[in-house]
C-alpha cells in the first residue's frame, strides 16, 4: 500500500501531466565533487589563455540568459 507522500506525489505529478508538462532529469555536475573546483579552474585558465577569449566572452554576454526564466 502506498503511503500518503507517494500518493500526493502520484497526484502532482498527473495534475503537471494533465496541464501539458512532463517531468525530465538533468544531471548537473556536482560542486562538491573532488576536483570540481580544479576542473573550472582548468577551463578558465583555457578560455584567458586563448586568443579568442574576447570572442568568447562577447559571444556569453550576447546570449539571452536575462530573458530565462
């Protein structure tokens, strides 16, 4: 027999369902992982290192991130 946190999540999810939504997954790499903070170290001292960087900084701040929501 179910319990009462499954049955409430049971019904959220067939009211997103029903109002067009479906749930996904997004795996995002975990901060607190041994070697995150290296590994974005690395693909900083990549990006200052090239000489596209400027292109590639023009090219970030162009995107529309301000509109996600």
């Amino acid at each position: 027999m179910a319990g009462n946190s499954t049955k409430r999540v049971r019904e959220y999810r067939n009211k997103m369902r029903a109002a067009g939504l479906k749930q996904v997954t997004i795996w995002v790499p975990d901060v607190n992982a041994p070697g995150f903070a290296e590994k974005v170290a690395e693909a900083i001292a990549i990006v200052n290192a090239s000489a596209s960087e400027k292109a590639i900084l023009e090219e970030l701040s162009n995107s529309e991130i301000e509109d996600w929501k």
